[in-house]
C-alpha cells in the first residue's frame, strides 16, 4: 500500500456493518493545514480521546443528538431528498406493509 492509500477516508460495508476508517495519519496532517494550525504532540493521547469521545461530540443538546447522529440523520435526509429508491418516508409506508 502506498503512502498516499494510508491517507485516505475509507467508507465500507463488511458483512452487516458499516465500517469507515479515518487514518491517524491524515487527521494529524489535516489540523496541520488549518488556517489557525494545530499540532498533535501524542499520537497515542489523540487516539485515546478520539477513541472515548468520537461518537459522543457535539451535538444538538435541545434534542440530545449527537454530532455524529446529526451526520447520519443528514447523510438520510438527502438520500430521501434525492429520492433514492431503498428508502421511503413514514407517509409511504402502509401499516400492512412489510417492507418497512
């Protein structure tokens, strides 16, 4: 694998889970190159606290979500705009209905 491969966001599904990688490496490189740059001094520290805290930030607390719900809310919410076919809204579906 190259360098620029480790690098790289990856998004996919293995078996019934999606499983998305974001490479220490590139997180590092990425606050790096802010307009007001940080520095990740420990690596291992970083990786702890992302590790702990990642599906917990941020957030909308009038409604107790998280930053990363809000993300996967959205990511649903354009599919459904973009009339992907695999979903359907509420109004669409009929009680009787097994799809859904």
């Amino acid at each position: 694998m190259s360098k620029i491969d480790e690098l790289q966001m990856t998004a996919n599904v293995e078996g019934e889970e999606l499983v998305i990688r974001l490479p220490l490496d590139l997180l590092i490189f990425a606050q790096q190159k802010r307009e007001d740059s940080l520095f990740v001094v420990d690596k291992k520290a970083m990786s702890d606290y992302l590790e702990k805290r990642i599906l917990d930030f941020g957030g909308d607390a009038e409604i107790g979500s998280t930053a990363f719900e809000d993300l996967i809310d959205s990511c649903f919410m354009e599919a459904l705009e973009n009339a992907e076919t695999w979903l359907m809204g509420w109004w669409e579906v009929d009680d009787n209905d097994d799809e859904a």
